[in-house]
C-alpha cells in the first residue's frame, strides 16, 4: 500500500536530529513508512539564524497547512533578537487549541513512586493559545510593567469539549479543572464556569475541580487520585512539567497540541546541546509522541505494537545514560532504539501490555483552507450598557492627591469617582497607610445618581478620558460594563 498520509517533519535543533532519526527508524521497523510521508520542513535555528524572527520558512507553513499533522523535535528559542518560542508560535499561528499530555509509571525507569508501589496513570490537558501566552505587555510607567491575561469563552469551550471527549474514549471516570478562581474570580471564573457546562454532556463522568496551589501539593502527596485534570495555558504548562517529574522527568513526556484541523507532535524538552552529536541522547519523549501522531493519523495497529515493544524494552533494562539501573550498561540512541525494534511482536511481562487493535482507524482528513479567519463565539445577544470606566495613571502623587484632582475633574459630568487603587489594592476612599503604592494607579468612575446603565454609550467615557488626559499621563482604559445585567468588572482587593 502506497503512503496515503503525509506528515511535515521538522527534526529539531540540539540532539533533535539524532532522536528523530532514531524515532524514524523504529517507526520504519513498524511499517509505518509504508503508510506515512514524512516531509521534511525548514524550522527553528537555522531559520532564526538566517534572520526570520517567525523560525519557520513559507515553504514549511505551506506544507503544514497542507498535510494538518506536523511532527518535530526540541527547537531552540533565540535568546534576544525578538524572535519568540517557535513551539508557541506553531500552536498560535494553526489554533492547536489543547495541548495533551500523558504521563504514566514505564518499567525501568525508577521513582519515588514507582519504588513505593504506587503506578500512575494521568492526562493533563492544557489551553494552548490564550491566557499569559498571548505576550501582550506593555510599560505602563517607570517602575510598572503589564502582562495582559487573556481568557475566551469559545477558547475555554474548545479545550473542555475536547479534554472531555478524550476522558470518554479511555474510559475515566472523573475529571479535575485546575484553576485559581478564588482570585482571578472573572477570567479562572469564565473557564470553570465552560467546564462545568462542557461536563453537563458527560452525566456518566464526575466533575470536580480544585485550586492549582492545592493541585499542586496533592500531585506531589497523592498523585494517584487524578486521572486527567484541565487547565488554562500558564497553569497547565506548570503543572504539566511538574507531572512529567512524577514519572521521570521531560525525557519520558510525550504532547500532543491538538486543532480542529492541525495538529503538532513534539518532545517537550530541551535541545541539550551539551550532548548533541554524541549519540547518547534519550528519544523515549519523541518515541512517545510520535505514538500519539500515529494513533491520530489512524495507525493505532502500529502504535500498539511499538508501545508494547517499548515497554517490553524498558523491563528487561534497556536504558539510555540518564536513567534505568546504573549496574547495566548504557546504550546509545542507535542501540536504545535497535532494542526496541528487536522486541516488535512482543510485549511486557510485568505491567498490561497495550491491546493491539485488529484494523486501524481513519485517516484525518486533509486540512480544508478557510476562504477567511473564523470568527468563534459563545455568547450571542448578550445586553451590554456602560456605567463608567477605569482610567489607569502614570503619577508619583499620593492616593489623597490624585483623587482630589479626579473629583474636580469628574465635576459637570455623568460620572463620580469611587475608588482609587495601586497594584489591585484599595487605597481610597478607605484603605490602609501601610499600604505602599507605586507609580500606577487605577481610577474608577461610575455612574452619578440619576443616571442609568444604557442612557448612553462610551463616547462620554471617552470625553472624561480627554479631561484626565490634560492633567495625567494615562497608561490605559477600560470601560465599565453590565453584561445582561451582571458587572464584567472586578472589585479591588479591601473594597
């Protein structure tokens, strides 16, 4: 059968090439070229180094956009020069909405864990696009810089719907949402509130969630307890690679960065240019990656019986440098990789083995080229009315000094100032003397007695935006507004 799925392939920078070659080369054992194209794309530093700051050729986003399913290896991010991370940048540029993540106990590979008996088996599905990762900052002052978090409902909707679905193909029966909506009550807020919309699909599966600080404590005292957790961008990075030390570290990690239409295929870790070209690199992260390309791809017959051989390699002790029993020598990538070849058609003795299925699945379909961008939404014929807005100032001036000036300036308008605050913390019209303050300040005006929400638009926000403005120097603005009848604004910290 002739090769029917085509796969852009970016090796890597570091040790990538070695463990890609190694990873293709197994792949080839399997008979996996005899279904799979893989083409080969220009991306990470050569492609920095030849001064595009994107770190990906035209060529090579052609081909992703044509074949929808991209596997690579560890990039390196240029340090300086404005180049950012090209992992984020793929995910971003093809809306590869989820990243997941899937760590389990592997034989051979010894923890605190697996020492006391304990085996894990976790998913953690991550947002992949939105919040912090966004890399929206400003200097708003001297000593003041902003990061703008930002948080979709559609976007939230994506990952939900999907870290759901796969919580029902493998059959778990619970699922965590990881947030910090004690305090970020509108943005965690917006994504626990998704989930637990998404879970009211799923009756048969428990929905439960918990604070990330607690997360983390409990997957450190008690990891057993989860089975896949979901969590928004930031916190999933961090709670992801801290999962991935449960069973390991970064080198036992496969990621799977899953779009409507394009999808990413990647070892996590470092480039580890320290022993690149020396043969001795670890790919199980790619091995395992690439196992989740190929059960994406519908080759689940193949990936089966190379995780089985995997595994059966790891039990008898086959092992790279960086882990496994120090008393048997360590193999090359090469040789780690033969080994494992060597074991096709078997399967481990001392954990469950993977069930080969008797066909494989369907091939993604080919991506369909949008005639534009596609605009998503959730909420639709939502009431919205302005009642005032937030006016942040760039001043040395003391909370008493500023809101003397903004009251004069308030004066003959619809609006009254009712509260000033410093780094998210109420310092008038009460507050605390020991509160310090720094050079960035948050005013809020609302709407005078007298006045309703939807009497008029923002253009008279806009003119007291002007007033400030001749007196101030104003970083930034944001309205104030009622959504169906429910504030899109938060209280200030002591308000």
């Amino acid at each position: 059968m002739g090769s029917e799925i085509r796969v852009a392939l970016a090796k890597g920078d570091g040790i990538g090439p070695e463990i890609m070659d190694a990873t293709l080369e197994l792949f080839r054992h399997a008979g996996v070229h005899e279904r799979v194209q893989f083409v080969p794309v220009q991306m990470g530093r050569e492609v920095f180094d030849a001064g595009d700051s994107r770190g990906m050729t035209d060529g090579a986003i052609a081909e992703v956009e044509a074949s929808g399913v991209v596997f690579k290896g560890p990039m390196e991010t240029p340090k300086g020069g404005g180049g950012k991370s090209i992992n984020v940048t793929l995910r971003k540029l093809f809306s590869a909405y989820a990243n997941v993540r899937h760590f389990r106990t592997l034989p051979g590979v010894e923890t605190p864990y697996s020492r006391s008996g304990i085996e894990l088996n976790l998913t953690i599905v991550r947002e992949n696009i939105e919040d912090t990762y966004g890399g929206v900052e400003h200097r708003l002052t001297p000593d003041m810089i902003q990061c703008k978090r930002l948080i979709s409902a559609p976007g939230s909707d994506q990952v939900h719907r999907l870290a759901w679905r796969h919580a029902k193909a493998l059959g778990l029966s619970r699922v965590h949402c990881g947030h910090k909506a004690n305090i970020m009550k509108l943005t965690d807020g917006l994504f626990l509130e998704r989930f637990r919309q998404a879970a009211r699909e799923y009756p048969e599966i428990e929905a439960a969630d918990v604070i990330v600080d607690a997360l983390c404590m409990n997957l450190v005292v008690r990891p057993q307890q989860y089975q896949m957790i979901v969590l928004p961008n930031l916190q999933g990075d961090i709670v992801s690679d801290l999962a991935a030390g449960l069973v390991g570290g970064l080198g036992f990690a496969p990621s799977a960065n899953i779009g409507n239409q394009i999808s990413i295929f990647e070892a996590v870790h470092g480039t580890a240019p320290d022993i690149a070209g020396k043969g001795i690199a670890n790919p199980t992260s790619l091995i395992l990656s690439g196992l989740m390309m190929l059960r994406h791809a519908g080759l689940v017959r193949a990936a089966a019986a190379i995780e089985n051989a995997l595994l059966a390699a790891l039990e008898s002790g086959v092992r790279t440098g960086d882990f496994g029993d120090k008393s048997r020598p360590a193999l090359g990538t090469k040789e780690f990789v033969r080994a494992i070849a060597d074991r096709l058609g078997s399967g481990p003795k001392s954990v469950s083995g993977v069930a080969v299925p008797e066909k494989d699945g369907p091939a993604p379909p080919t991506p369909q080229r949008p005639s534009g961008h596609t605009v998503i939404r959730t909420y639709t014929n939502v009431v919205k009315h302005v009642v005032g807005c937030d006016i942040y100032l760039d001043t040395p001036l003391a909370p008493s000094s500023v809101a003397e000036e903004m009251q004069r300036i308030a004066q003959e308008t619809p609006f009254k100032l009712t509260l000033i605050s410093n780094r998210g913390t109420q310092v008038w019209p009460a507050g605390s003397m020991y509160t310090e303050c720094v050079d960035y300040y948050r005013v809020r005006f609302e709407l005078r007695e007298g006045f309703r929400p939807g009497d008029f638009g923002q253009s008279r926000c806009v003119a007291l935006l002007d007033r400030v403005a001749e007196k101030f120097d104003v970083c930034s603005y944001e309205l104030l507004r009622v959504f169906d009848g429910v504030k899109g604004y938060s209280l200030a910290q002591g308000q």
